[in-house]
C-alpha cells in the first residue's frame, strides 16, 4: 500500500514545476500547458485524499475541475489563435502594446 | 446494485432565477442567429431578463438547498442585487456603445448574461465546488468579452493576459482548496469552520499553507496587490463597456467569496488572514493612488483607481466584523454606481474610430457639455469621497469598522491615500472646467445611456443624502 504521503508529494511536486513553467516560459501556449499541470497536481491531491478520507466528495470535485479545465481550454486557445492571427505570434515577450 | 435517485423538487425553487437567465442566454443567441433583423431588441430582452431575476431575488425566502452547497441567505441577496444591477447597467450602456465598436450582438448579451449567472452562483455558494464552478463560470464568458473585439489589436493582447492570469490564480485557489478538504474532510464550508475548532487545526502549518494560497488567489481575482498587475493592461485594452462591467461585475462576485470563506469558513484564523490583508490593503490603495497621479490615459486612470478601490472595500473584510463585512457591502455597492458612471461618461466622449480615452479629451468638456460634465463631477467627488456623495458614506463605514477592529494604522493610512486621490480625479474636473475645449462635437445620448446615467446618480446622490435604507439592508442581510 503506497502511503498518502507519497501522492501528496507527487501532487506537490506537479503543482510546483507547473507554477515554475508558468513563471519562466515565454511562450503562451507553454504557459497555459503550466496551468494543466498545476490543475493535474490538485486533481492528484483531491482524488488521493479522497480515497484515504473514504469520502467521494474530492473525487466529484476532481470531475468538476477536467470539465471546467476543458472549456478553459477552448476558450484559451481560441484567444491564442485571435492573438495568432493579429500579430503572427503567441510570444509574451511580443505583448507590449499595453503599458504603463 | 441499482438504487433509484429522487428529485426533491423543493431544492429547484431557489436556483429558479438563476434558470431563468440561463434560458435567456440560450435565447439570445437563438434569435441572434434566426431573426437577425430584430437585433436591437437583444439589449431589452437582456434588461427584462435581469430585472424578473432581481425581482424573483428580492422576493425569495431564506434556504438551503442541495444539501447546504447552495445558501439563500440576505448576504447572497445583498451580492446578487450588485451584481445584477451592475449587469443591467452595462446592458442600457452597451446599447449606446454598439454604435461606436459593431460587436457581435447575440454573442455579446449572451456572454453577459452567462457571466451573470455565475456571479449569482458565487454569491449563493455554500460549498467550495460550487464556488469553483460559480467563479468559472463567471470568469470564461468575460474571458471572451474581453476579447471579443477582434478588430482591434489591443483587444487579444488584453484578453489572453487575462486569461493567463485567471487561470493561474484559479489553480492557486484549487490547491488551497484541496488542502482544506484534506485537513477537514469537507467542503461545505460552514462545516469547515466548525470542524476546524473541533480538530484544534488553527495552527496548523498546512491549513496555514492553504489559507495563503486561498488569499493569493482571491487577490488576483479582485485585483489586490501585488497580485494586481493584470488589472490596467486588461482594463485598458477591452472594450470600455467590457471594462465598465469588469471593473464592477467580477470585483463585487469575487468580494463576495472572498468574504464568504474567510468570514464564514474560517473565522477562527483571523489572527492571520487579518494583519495579512491590513497590509494588502494598505499596499493596494498605494499602489493604485500613487500610480493612477501619473496617468494620461483616463481609461487607465480609471483602471488604477478601482484597484485602488479593491484596496478600501478590503478595509471592512479586514476587520473580520459583522459590521466590517457590512460595511465593505455598502462601500462595493455604492462603488457600483460611481465607478459605472465614470466609465459611462467616458463612453460618452468615445467616437467612431477615436476613442477619445486620454485626459486631455476631457478638456473644456464643461463648454461642449455642461450635462456631462456636470456627471461626470459628481462621480469624481464620490470617487473622492467628498460629501454629500455616497462615496463619503460608504468610506465613512468602512473606516469606522477598521478603526473599531484595532487596525488604526491601516486606517490612517487610508485617509492619507484618499487625500492624494483626491489629485488625480479633481485634475479631470480642472480640465473639464478651466480649460478651452479642442473639439466641438456635441456628445449624442442614446435612450439606454440616459436611463443609465440617471440611475447612476440616483443612486450616488440618492444614497449620499438618505443612506439609511442601504446601511439597514446591509446590515440586516448577515443576521
């Protein structure tokens, strides 16, 4: 029996390389692959202390989070092709028109 | 084995209003797309819509429904009003606005009122998936608001850092979130509160850990610093009438979850989410005041000055009090009907093809219209806080109640940030009034943008002289 402990960790360990690919990465689509990871890691989470608290309610959760993350997904990327489109590039760095 | 599942009937009564606007977004789209030449009619469906569902609101009795995930109480009375008044308000401005920037129309009255359901459902949230899928909800269709301008270049350059930023701070939540039901077993977050006095876990290191990644990712949703850095560019580079409904819309859905887990669900950490958010706050009206004095854009200024006002609203949840919580209440809807009317003048001077969203646009406006003018100074001064306007009333409180919680520097320091505000907003009134105007176009008035203007000042001059009723019904709605 692998101790919760151990998928916590993995969790934690997910959780964290997404938010260093989210900090570091320059590209967008890079970075909302970040995010999934990030999300990916509180879906381990939910579903190992879920079986270890013998509560379905983290497991529920877990299924409410892959939807929503679905249709983040289609709106993410359908900004990410308008973005595309007007400037022939998806690179954060190109995103300067707005400062101040 | 297969069991059999009842529907107890009984739980549909109190989502009613939220079906309601559901099937209207579906019917907007609808004859968006079957009678497209009955397009002007999209914006009064969309207002009858809102107003039966604030009507069905205002009537519903207090309950709870689907096993406590959804709460019916005068506190998610309180947020659905703000939140729907304020998507009434942008619609009868967005019918003025459609002149200047041709959106497309279902999509765009659809998105709103999707996006208001999902504020509904984050106001009524007794369970913290609810207010996950109520946050997102929210959040998806303004995503695509934001961006929903594709002419223009600024439109996804703003959307898809919004995006980015959104999708950050609600996988900070996530996690803190799956924290917490690891530590209590729950996710009804009135049986967190409880079971985190019956389990001792006040000092626990983990629900330490989890409170400040809840707090990180509540400060990007409501734009307090230093989690506020999205916020200009994403006001600045949607469409004005997007950010009317932003600045006001998702702020006022995202206090009201902010206040319901920590004021509902964790009260006993007040000791550290406390002096935590004193500070943000303080840091927060810093950085919006002192950033919005070096403005040139107006649209901007004004971005800089709802995180600024993030940071006042915080006062009252700092507090931890009854009355703090109300007071941050009245403060956000007051706020409501000033910072709209800013923007809706704003709206005003915006042309096609120019948008006209710099200071020096303001100059002489007083002369090409004294009407507009005259508005726009009385939404400055409540901005200010300056009475008789509501926005003194709503600082009034909100000080008070930070002042009777202990947190007298934080206090001190608002009231100084609020006199340096006072240097940028009356700048706009020196230019409108003492300067020779450059152009002399008269501004034309549509009959959504005067119905909405008047009930802008109605309600900030209106709750100035006689606010008694508001700060009752605040109150009142946390017994």
């Amino acid at each position: 029996m692998i101790p919760l402990s151990w998928y916590m960790a993995l969790a934690v360990v997910l959780f964290c390389i997404g938010v260093c690919g989210f900090l570091t990465r320059r590209n967008v689509i890079v970075m909302f692959l970040s995010i999934e990871l990030m999300l990916n890691g509180v879906n381990l989470n939910l579903v190992a202390l879920s079986h270890f608290l013998e509560s379905l309610r983290g497991q529920t959760f877990t299924f409410f989070i892959i939807t929503v993350a679905a249709a983040e997904a289609a709106i993410g990327l359908g900004i990410a092709i308008a973005l595309y489109r007007s400037r022939r590039t998806v690179h954060v760095d190109s995103l300067n028109q707005l400062k101040g | 084995m297969i069991s059999t599942v009842t529907v107890n009937w009984a739980d549909v009564g109190p989502i009613l209003p939220e079906l309601l606007l559901i099937s209207i977004g579906v019917l907007l789209i609808g004859l968006d797309l079957f009678s497209p030449r009955q397009r002007q009619i999209l914006p009064w469906l969309t207002v009858v819509g809102c107003l039966t569902a604030l009507a069905m609101i205002m009537g519903s009795r207090p309950s709870i429904s689907f096993g406590g995930m959804f709460l019916t109480d005068g506190f998610s009375v309180f947020f659905k009003s703000i939140c729907l008044v304020g998507v009434i308000l942008t619609t009868l401005m967005s019918e003025h606005f459609r002149r200047i920037i041709a959106m497309p129309q279902g999509e765009y009255y659809s998105l709103l009122v999707f996006s208001a359901v999902g504020m509904l459902i984050m106001a009524s949230a007794g369970d913290l998936m609810v207010l996950y899928l109520g946050l997102e909800l929210m959040a998806l269709p303004v995503y695509a608001l934001v961006g929903l301008h594709k002419k223009e270049n600024r439109t996804s350059e703003a959307a898809i850092k919004y995006f980015l930023m959104g999708g950050f701070a609600s996988a900070l939540l996530l996690f803190g979130m799956s924290l917490v039901y690891g530590l209590t077993g729950t996710t009804d977050i009135g049986r967190i509160g409880e079971l985190i006095n019956s389990l001792h876990l006040t000092n626990n290191p983990a629900l330490l850990a989890a409170l400040s990644l809840l707090l990180a990712g509540f400060c990007f949703k409501v734009a307090v610093a230093p989690f506020h850095l999205w916020t200009p560019d994403v006001y600045e580079g949607a469409p004005t009438v997007v950010t009317a409904f932003m600045s006001v819309g998702p702020k006022v859905a995202g206090f009201a979850i902010f206040s319901r887990v920590l004021f509902f669900g964790l009260p006993q950490l007040h000791d550290h989410w406390g002096p935590v958010l004193a500070v943000l706050a303080l840091l927060t009206m810093a950085v919006g005041n002192i950033t919005a004095l070096c403005q040139q854009s107006l649209k901007r200024m004004l971005a800089y000055s709802a995180i600024a006002h993030a940071g006042y609203a915080l006062l009252g949840l700092l507090a931890g009090t009854t009355e703090g919580i109300s007071a941050t209440m009245t403060y956000l809807f007051i706020y409501m009907f000033m910072n709209m009317g800013a923007f809706a003048i704003l709206m005003l001077l915006a042309t096609p093809g120019q948008p006209h969203e710099s200071i020096e646009d303001c100059k002489g406006l007083a002369a090409r219209s004294p009407i507009a003018a005259a508005l726009m100074l009385v939404f400055l001064f409540s901005l200010t806080g300056i009475p008789p306007t509501a926005g003194f009333i709503g600082k009034f409180y909100l000080l008070k109640a930070a002042f009777a919680a202990g947190y007298t520097m934080t206090v001190v320091g608002a009231v100084l940030f609020s006199a340096i505000s006072a240097y940028f907003y009356l700048r706009v009134v020196r230019y409108m009034y003492m300067t020779d105007p450059q152009q002399n176009s008269t501004l034309q008035y549509s009959p959504g943008m005067i119905v909405a203007l008047g009930l802008c000042l109605i309600g900030v001059v209106g709750l100035g002289l006689f606010p008694g009723s508001l700060l009752d019904w605040a109150a009142r709605a946390l017994l």
